[in-house]
C-alpha cells in the first residue's frame, strides 16, 4: 500500500460525498414529486458509495499504520553517521516500523521515558533501583606496562613512570630488574 493509491481513494470518496450532498439538495428542491424520486434515487446511490468508500478507506489506513508496535530485540536503536538515531520495532503484523530521531529528539524521547518508567514504577509500588541493571565496578585503566613494572619493581625502588619506551620488567630509575 503506498501513499498514492491512499489518495486516490480519499480523493473518490470526496467526490462522492460533494455528489451525495448535490443529490440530497438536489431532491430538497425538486419541482415535482417525479424529479424528486429521481434525485433521491442518487441519493441512496451516493450515500452508498460514500459508505463503501470509507469503509475500504479506512481498511486502506488501518493496513498502512498501526497502532502497536514492539521494539526489536536485535540493535533496536542505532546511531546514524548523520547525527540521527533509528529507533527499530515490528507492529503486530510483524511489519518493520522505523523512527528516524535527531539527536534533540532522541534526548528529548529519552528523557520522557525515563521519566514515565519512573512514574509508573512508582504507581505500581515499584523501586527504580530493583529494576535498574547492577553496574559492576570496573577495573582501573592502567597500562599493562605500568602494572607490570609495579608488580615486579622493589620497595625501595622509585615509582614507576610509564613512557612508550618503558619495557616490561623496569622501572624509570633503575633500569631493568633482576629476577
């Protein structure tokens, strides 16, 4: 389904109903009892295009949106070189939904969905630090040089200083260590 045949079909039924409100005057207003069967003859002839109209027209729209969607479970938000995040999701007749953010708006979305989670935890006596992902500590960010050089340098040694030419086993004020 794509956007031109949806406006065909808005378009039809435009033009029935501007035919059906013409015929219905049109019968208002008749001279005789003759021409009015004949214009109320168009009106339930219109009246049941415009009818069978919308109802294809609103099976039309209801195939091309959707109104539910779930996120997808694979990369569902990603990055875009141009600065925009893709927000990816399947409605329920597995059709792929995409959201195109830019950066503002993707903050924007982020904030709001924080904030909503927190409000409904909260309404449905939740805790956000239950729900919340632990975060576990993360190791130092130490050259494995410098480690090296400080597990095998001696106390009274000085400090190792890592540099690019320090190499596994020395330190800056002795040199190489015996073993």
């Amino acid at each position: 389904m794509n956007g031109d045949t949806i406006m065909r079909a808005m378009n039809e039924l435009c033009v029935s109903y501007a035919k059906s409100q013409v015929a219905h005057a049109m019968a208002e207003h008749a001279a005789d009892p003759d021409e009015r069967a004949r214009h109320v003859q168009a009106v339930k002839y219109w009246d049941a295009a415009v009818s069978r109209q919308h109802r294809a027209l609103a099976e039309m729209l209801d195939d091309a949106f959707t109104a539910e969607a779930e996120v997808e479970s694979f990369l569902p938000v990603q990055p875009l070189p141009t600065g925009d995040v893709v927000v990816r999701a399947r409605d329920e007749r597995t059709r792929p939904v995409v959201v195109r953010l830019t950066c503002q708006q993707a903050l924007a979305v982020g904030a709001h969905l924080t904030a909503y989670a927190a409000i409904g935890l909260d309404r449905s006596s939740g805790k956000v630090a239950e729900v919340l992902p632990k975060v576990d500590a993360a190791p130092p960010f130490i050259s494995p040089r410098f480690v090296a050089a400080q597990i095998t340098a001696s106390p009274d040694a000085a400090p190792a200083v890592p540099s690019p030419t320090m190499q596994p086993g020395t330190t800056a004020a002795t040199g190489p260590v015996a073993r």
